[in-house]
C-alpha cells in the first residue's frame, strides 16, 4: 500500500474511533438520564420552590431501599444528586434573594449535587454558571434539573480542588464540608482563591468538617430554618447557615 493509502486508511479508523467514542458517551448519558427520570419525583418541597428538582423522596423506591452487599446498584455511585442538601438549600435561597451576588458575574458551583446552586445563579443573572461535581450522575442529573427549570448550565466533572479558578469570578460551596479529609482538601483551596480575590460562599448545616478554626476564616451571612421534611432528611439538623469567607 502507498504511504497515502496507508494515511487515508489510519485517518478513516480514527474517524471511526472517534464516532464510536461520541455514540457511547451519548448512550451513557441517554441510560442514567433515564434511570434518573424512573428513579425520582420533581420536588418543589425545600427553600426554593421557585427551582423543581429531579430528587429521591420519601415516595421513591430508593429511598427506602439501602444498597445491600450483593444487590445490583441502580446507580454507579451514591446518588448525592437525588438529594437537596441543607448546604446547597440554603445557598441557593440566598442567591435568589440577593441577586447583586452573582449578576452578570461567573460562578464555579462546586459539589453541584443536583445543580440547584448553579440554577439559582443563572434565575439570578448570572453570566454563565459551570456545576462541578466528581460524579458523572451528578453532571447528567444538573443538566436534567437545569433544563426543567428553562436555564442554561455548564457541567464539569473534573476534580478542579487546587485550580486557579481564572475564568470564575464567584465560588458556591453547597454542603460540602460532610467530613474532616474533604475539609482539609477544600479549606486551604478556598482561602487562596479568595486571596486572588474571588468571592466565596459556603452553606452548611453545621457538619463536622466546618470546624471553629475554619469559621474564624469566614463571616456568617445569614440563617435559615430547614423545611421539616429536610430535617428529618438530614438527621434532625434544624438550621443552615450561609458562610462568605472573609
Ligand atoms: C452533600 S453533596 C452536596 C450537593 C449540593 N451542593 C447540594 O447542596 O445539594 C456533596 C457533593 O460533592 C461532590 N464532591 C465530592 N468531592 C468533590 C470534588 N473534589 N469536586 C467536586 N465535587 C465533589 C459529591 O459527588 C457530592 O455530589
């Protein structure tokens, strides 16, 4: 074969290579996006009634089943997603409030679970807001979320912890503090990015990560009561706080 046979043969295979790739990605996204629909309720029931959210509620069949060794898993990961943390409620609520927070600026929403910080930023004028979250499930059940609500999203599922962040002008931290190694991954990560001068904003129940040294880095915004279907959700935590690291 001449060497332009031998080079049109291995352009046409990457082609193929690279079309196949595409058709997965895309049947991936097409089966959780369908396993995310059967296996939740659209839920208005939280802080933010303006936002409906794909979520396990007590009236879904996961909520109620724990995945046992040996049984087949719905979903590859814990489906965090499917949950409307305190942390994110309340973030989320501020943000519709006060939409000078995030008009016409750029939000990085970290931990994005379902999205719903990220919708809020884009209801509240955002410029562009970008869900982050390390769980493929996570970034199907956002884009699901953000198009129920009629927004526009980005989704990004890479570990950005230690990234510099220059395209973001505002960081949203929904409930992510559920324990000490997070903590000390994060914690460091966001005092320096508020040193370059990003604003910073954390909502937390008060979970175990967020500890008194981290709280002397930050000023309390504002308090909110939970719904009481989110504190039974949440083992009896009966307030949220939103934090702005100083
Ligand atoms: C408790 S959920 C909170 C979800 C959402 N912010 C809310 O408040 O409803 C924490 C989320 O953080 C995600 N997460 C954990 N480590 C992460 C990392 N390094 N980068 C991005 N997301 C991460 C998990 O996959 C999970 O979805």
């Amino acid at each position: 074969m001449s060497g332009i046979a031998t080079n049109l043969v291995w352009r046409q295979f990457r082609r193929m290579c690279s079309k196949s790739r595409e058709q997965h990605a895309k049947a991936r996204f097409i089966s959780i996006k369908e396993k995310i629909i059967s296996n939740t309720m659209i839920s208005k029931n939280h802080l933010t009634p303006e936002i409906s959210l794909h979520l396990i509620t007590s009236e879904c069949k996961l909520f109620h089943e724990p995945v046992c060794e040996g049984t087949e898993r719905v979903f590859d990961n814990d489906p965090f997603w499917g949950f409307y943390w305190p942390g994110g409620q309340a973030l989320s609520r501020f943000i519709l409030d006060t939409p000078s927070v995030v008009k016409s600026l750029r939000i990085l929403d970290v931990g994005s679970g379902s999205g719903a910080c990220s919708i809020a930023a884009k209801m509240s004028g955002a410029k562009i807001a970008v869900a982050n979250d390390i769980d493929y499930g996570a970034k199907v059940a956002a884009d699901l979320n953000a198009e129920l609500n009629n927004v526009i999203i980005s989704t990004c599922t890479q570990n950005l912890i230690g990234n510099f962040c220059k395209d973001f002008d505002v960081i949203l931290v929904g409930d992510v503090f559920y324990d000490k190694d997070i903590a000390d991954q994060i914690l460091p990560w966001l005092t320096n990015l508020r040193k370059k001068g990003k604003e910073i904003y954390i909502g937390d129940p008060g979970r175990h990560g967020l500890s008194t040294d981290a709280m002397n880095l930050m000023d309390k915004v504002l308090t909110y009561e939970l719904p009481e279907n989110c504190c039974i959700e949440n083992n009896g935590f009966k307030i949220v706080n939103v934090w702005k690291v100083k």
